[in-house]
C-alpha cells in the first residue's frame, strides 16, 4: 500500500511544480517585449539603398550645407510593392501643390514658445532651407521579401522623368533593416535617422488623407503648442461598427479597456498611423522606445506623460484600404496579434512601473543604445 504521506507529499511538488512553471511562464512572456527591444538596440542593422540621382539629398547638400529639411515623412514599409508607389503619387503631389502652406505652417510650429521650450537649439535662430527642398521622405524597409524596394525605385526612376531639379520639393531616402523587426522598430529607426525640425510617421497604404490631415497636425501642434500631434479615427468608430464584424468590434473595444487601465486614458485612438512630432520630441520619444511591433504607440503615450511633452489629438479622414498585414492570419492571426499587443501593455507597465526602464531626455539617448 502507498503511504499517504509520501502521496500528500508528491501531490504538493506536482502543485509546486505546476505552479513554478505557470509563473515562470507568465514572466518570460510579460518579459519577451523588453528582451526583443534590447536585441534590436544591440544588432540594429540598417543600410542605405540607392535611389536616382535628383531624389539624394547629397545633390542638393552642396547648395546650403548648414540647412536641414523643414519636415520629414517617415513610412514603415513591409512587403508593401503594391500599396506604396500610389501612396508616394499622394504625398510627393501634395508637398508640390502645397509647399508654401506648409512651409508656414511649420515655421508656426517652430515660433511656437512651448514647443521652443522642447527643443535642444534655439528655433528662432534655426536656418530654414531656401535653395534646398524643405521636405524628405524617408521609407524603412522593414525586411522585405517582396519587390518593394525596386517598387519604389521603378516609381523614382519614372517619376524622375517628368520633375526638374528647380521644381523638386522632397528628396527621398531609403533605409532597409535587414531583418524584418516590427513597425515600432521601423518608425524608430527612421525618426532617429533624421534631421528635420518636423516628423511627421504615415503608414505605407496611404489611409489617412495626406492633404487635410498634415495641415491640421501642423495647426493643432501650433495653435496648442505641443510638441506633439496624434491623428485620430475616434469620429469615425460609430460610422465604422456599422461594417466591422463582430469579433473585430470585441477585440477593438478590449484593446480601448486595456489602453486606458495599463497605459494612459489620455488619448481616444492611439493607434492611428498619423503622428507628428517636433525633432526634439521625436528624440525624446523614439530614443526611450522600447517596444518594436504593433503596441509601440502605446508606450509612446506613456512615455509622453513621464516626461510632460503634451499630445494634442486631432481627427482625420480616414479609409480602410486592402492588404492590411493584421488581416494575413485571418480572425485567428487577429486574436494572435491582438494577445500580443495586450503582453505588451503589460510589459510597459510592468518594466517602468518597476524602473527597469529609465527615462532619458534627448540629449542623453547616446546612453541608450
């Protein structure tokens, strides 16, 4: 017969065990964002592609060698070869036909005394390029397997045909992380790649109306003097239950709960794909991001609060254009996808709760990676 003390006895380690492993598990998972984030910072690696000859910036750089561009596009691009040259079409005609009102709007920004107050270099003193384009474009290919690197290249190349140096508003650049590394670790990598007294991030599918929507960041940015602007779909989310499907309405509502309990109530849409920062800000921000994939601008938010840089939020027009990458996976991908956003909530409370993530201001983001 079995003692039924040494059987209590193993009941309790089976328990234990269970329970070790449980909570070891939970740990590693919780964990997994920060350990991915200190992976990227240490083997970032990010090489420079070729683009045709009027798009480099070096053509122009001998003109007015101390200017920097007055705003910077920055868009993530993974396998986007059929989505992205119509959404550059958009933007390069928009800079053109535009040029002037946002040259002023930008210089608003910049007069602004709270957003001067952000910066690390006197705004009043700033040269502003005449002889050179004002605005640049700068694409991370985040690990593309497809052909959206000639894509782009192709669409320069033709473009290139019809626009004379005089008339060119916008150069290009080209960045290419060799791994595919996420959205947040795109976004990150060309913020801090750039020089610009502006940034604004636009996804590649080009579905917030570039026209109205950049004009009215660079507004509310200015007229709210923050170094921050948030496009927002808030407005639209009645209008878009009416076609969005059930599950897609639970898992949007469940992600707005965890939003609001793990990061901040401080912004309705915070995953909207438009965002503008000022160049100190975008340092600031970028400089302390450690999430690499769909939840970054989440922690964006959070570290927004810790270092009181204001957000203003701002709606935009907004439409829901094919080949999105979280409908690959179908409903399953989702819910995957949506999990792993929620892990990631938990880790940015977790690790700065806990301060085993420091805060750094922008002059200081040389200790960070």
């Amino acid at each position: 017969m079995t003692d039924p003390i040494l059987a209590i006895q193993l009941d309790y380690r089976v328990v234990f065990f269970i329970l070790f492993i449980t909570v070891s598990a939970g740990i590693v998972t919780i964990a997994w964002p920060a350990l991915q984030a200190k992976q990227f910072r240490r083997k970032c690696d990010v090489f420079e592609e070729d683009v045709p000859s009027l798009w480099r910036s070096d053509c122009h750089s001998s003109q007015q060698k101390n200017s920097r561009p007055l705003l910077s596009i920055i868009i993530p691009a993974y396998n986007e070869q059929s989505r992205l040259p119509s959404m550059l079409a958009s933007t390069l005609d928009h800079l053109n036909d535009a040029q002037h009102q946002l040259v002023g709007l930008c210089q608003d920004v910049l007069d602004s005394s709270h957003v001067e107050s952000h910066q690390t270099e006197n705004t009043s003193a700033t040269k502003l390029p005449t002889s050179v384009p004002p605005f640049e474009l700068i694409i991370i290919n985040d690990g593309s397997n497809d052909g959206t690197i000639s894509s782009i290249q192709n669409f320069l190349e033709n473009r290139q045909n019809s626009t004379s140096r005089s008339s060119l508003q916008a150069t290009v650049r080209i960045l290419t992380l060799r791994q595919n590394s996420g959205k947040g670790a795109a976004i990150r990598t060309g913020m801090l790649h750039s020089s610009a007294h502006v940034c604004l991030m636009a996804d590649a599918d080009g579905a917030t109306e570039i026209s109205t929507g950049l004009p009215k960041l660079l507004q509310a940015m200015a007229s709210e003097k923050t170094p921050v602007a948030f496009g927002s779909r808030a407005h639209l989310q009645q209008k878009s239950q009416a076609t969005r499907t059930a599950s897609r309405t639970i898992l949007m509502h469940g992600f707005h709960f965890f939003v609001k309990v793990l990061c901040s109530s401080r912004v309705q849409d915070t995953q909207c794909g438009f965002k503008l920062f000022t160049h100190a800000a975008a340092q600031s921000l970028f400089g302390n991001l450690h999430l690499t994939r769909w939840a970054f601008d989440t922690e964006l938010i959070v570290i927004a609060e810790r270092l009181h840089l204001g957000i203003a939020e701002v709606g935009v027009e907004w439409k829901e254009v094919e080949g999105s990458k979280l409908d690959d996976g179908g409903k399953l991908g989702l819910a995957i996808i949506s999990l792993g956003m929620l892990r990631d909530m938990l880790c940015v409370r977790v690790c700065y709760s806990l301060g085993f993530w420091a805060m750094y201001e922008s002059n200081d983001r040389r200790k960070l990676d």
